[in-house]
C-alpha cells in the first residue's frame, strides 16, 4: 500500500507503500515469507533502485500480513514499480490514498508466460517456487548489470538442475536457461513437462534430445529447446544429464551471467561428488567451485541456498573467496524448513 502524504512547503513528500504477501503452500515457508521479503526489498532498494526505499516493516491487515514502507523522494516512478513487481512473494501493492483507502497499483512484472510453468510440477524434494525466484532474484541483482533487470536478457546456470524449478522461472522472466542434472530420471522428467507445456499452450517451439559426448566418450545425454518465433530472437534452454564437477567440459569460460544452486541438504538426499553420495554441501562445493567458476563472466554473480547444519556459513564463505569470487553482504534470508534443516543464502561476484 502506498500513502502519498502531502508535503508542506520545503519539507519532502513521503510516500507510503505496502506489499500484500503471497501465501504458500508450504505452511513453514509462509511464516518465513514477510521477513524474507522484508530483506529481498533491501536487496532491490541498493542494487536496482537507488537506495531510495527505507527499511520496510512487517504488520498485519485484515489477519493478512504487508510489508510497508516509506519513499522520502516523491512516489516510486512505473519503472520502479515494475522492478517491484518481480518480487519473490509479493501478491498486490497498494497505494494508500486520503481517508485510508487502498488503491491498487498494477504495473507489469517480467512475467512473460501462465504461472503454471512455475506451479504445475509437484514431486517429492521440489524447492518452494518462491524461494527459487528469491535466490534467482537476489542473486542477479548482485550482477554488474541490477540496473539492467528490466531490459537484459541474462543466461542463468542452475548446475544442479533437478527437474527444472531455476530452468523455469528464468524462462518466465524471458532469460535463456542451462542446466546440469546428474540423475537421468530427472532429465527425462524435465523435458517431458516442458515439451507437454509447450504443447499445450501453443507456444511456438523445437525441442531435441541428442547423446552428450567429449572426447569419444558418452557422459549422457542433452535436452534443446528454442522458444519462440524463429524469426524473432528466441529463449534457449540446455539441459545437460551429467555430473556438475565436469561443467567446463561442457560449457565454454565466461559464458554464463547467472549461476543460482540450491544445493542439496544432505538430509533426505546427498550430494554428488567425485567420491560418490556426500551427506553435505560443501564437498560438492570444493569438486564444483572451479568449474562454476570460469563459466561467470566477469561481472557475473553466484548464489547458493544450502542447510547451515551441515555446512557453517563461514566455511561456505572462505570456499567462494578460495575461488576467486568476492562474497557479498546480504543478510536477513537465513530461515527454517524443517527441524533438521535451517536455510540460508550465499552470493558472491565475479570481479
């Protein structure tokens, strides 16, 4: 909700928004969503808006939970609002008008297909939707290119892919999409949705299968698809089935501008690594780190979201500066999933 205050002579106009914020299906992720949407705000206030928004605070309206917040300098601008509107949980912002009364404000997001791309797929171990646009989000906007979010057309790397839930959201903004996903059940999953999906909506599209190959040897296999007119500069998507410690055999160095990883948690499932099925993170991270590494460009960000049980935060940190890449400071995102996982958000610059 916004509440545009008129100003007196020589003092300056505040304006006063509010987010309403989305429910989830995930009971324990909607306690967490106000205070993690509260801290992806301060994330797209410094790196895409200026600095211009105050520090929002969490309150209730109608049972229903907002984020509001003030803008010292005069009423957010349309392009500033539909920076906003990418937010990860936002569900409507408002404007409050003379009397209290809310008005809607309804410029667009980014979102250029139906919200079932993101929504359709249920299967066991699928990450909340919207933590995966929030690490997509925070993560691209530590790029050299924030300012850009609205008009670049960025190419994101999900090196652990799963079935697809980064892959998806990065389509929906209109962004080219890789992928790097050891277990071939889940490829074929994958592709098998999408290839549906695009069916079904009757998007135009080619989409391939074909064996993936390196130096006369058979790693697995590699899903295409091109969406869109021919004619008319369409989105990519790669899918590689392989082991994500090989990705610079499989991708060319300063090739990508986004790598966004929720790792896994080492709980229900391990990790993969060169010495088989880790219980954590972090040797995942050692074996991976080098190759995700040279695949940034310079300028380009990594985000990661992993269970803090199993790996310390300062260990992930010292792992990333190992590597060349230079943390950066974001806070407020570390939150509860269940009683042995406690998650958090990593991101670091390629400089």
């Amino acid at each position: 909700m916004i509440v545009v205050e008129k100003a007196a002579e020589g003092v300056a106009q505040v304006a006063r928004y509010g987010l309403l914020v989305a429910p989830s299906a995930n009971r324990v992720y909607t306690q967490s969503a106000p205070d993690l949407m509260a801290a992806e705000l301060a994330v797209f206030s410094e790196r895409a808006l200026g600095g211009r928004i105050e520090p929002a605070e969490v309150v209730e309206f109608a049972g229903r939970p907002y984020l509001t917040f003030e803008v010292e300098d005069g009423a957010l601008t349309v392009d500033e609002l539909r920076v906003l509107a990418n937010l990860s949980s936002a569900y409507a912002l408002f404007e409050m008008v003379e009397g209290g009364l809310l008005r809607p404000l309804g410029e667009p997001s980014l979102d250029r297909y139906d919200d079932d791309l993101i929504t359709i797929q249920k299967y066991a171990g699928k990450t909340n939707e919207h933590f995966t646009k929030l690490l997509l989000n925070v993560t691209v906007l530590a790029t050299s290119w924030a300012e850009q979010l609205l008009t670049k057309r960025f190419t994101v790397l999900d090196p652990v892919a799963g079935r697809g839930t980064t892959l998806n959201q990065a389509l929906m903004y209109g962004w080219d999409a890789i992928g790097i996903e050891l277990d071939g059940k889940d490829v074929e999953a994958y592709s098998a949705f999408l290839k549906t999906w695009l069916k079904n909506k009757r998007i135009k599209h080619t989409t391939d299968m074909t064996p993936l190959r390196r130096e006369g040897k058979r790693l697995g296999r590699r899903f295409d698809a091109r969406i869109g007119d021919a004619r008319d500069n369409p989105q990519h998507l790669s899918l590689f089935e392989a082991d994500t410690i090989q990705s610079r055999a499989l991708l060319k160095g300063n090739s990508v501008d986004v790598i966004a990883a929720d790792l896994p948690y080492g709980v229900v499932h391990g990790s993969r690594s060169a010495k088989g099925l880790a219980r954590g993170p972090q040797e995942l991270l050692e074996e991976a780190l080098p190759g995700w590494s040279s695949l940034l460009r310079p300028g380009g960000a990594l985000g990661i979201s992993w269970n803090t049980h199993v790996a310390p935060r300062e260990d992930a940190l010292d792992l990333l500066e190992e590597h060349g890449l230079e943390a950066v400071d974001y806070e407020g995102f570390e939150h509860r999933v269940d009683q042995a996982i406690t998650r958090d958000i990593l991101v670091a610059r390629k400089v």
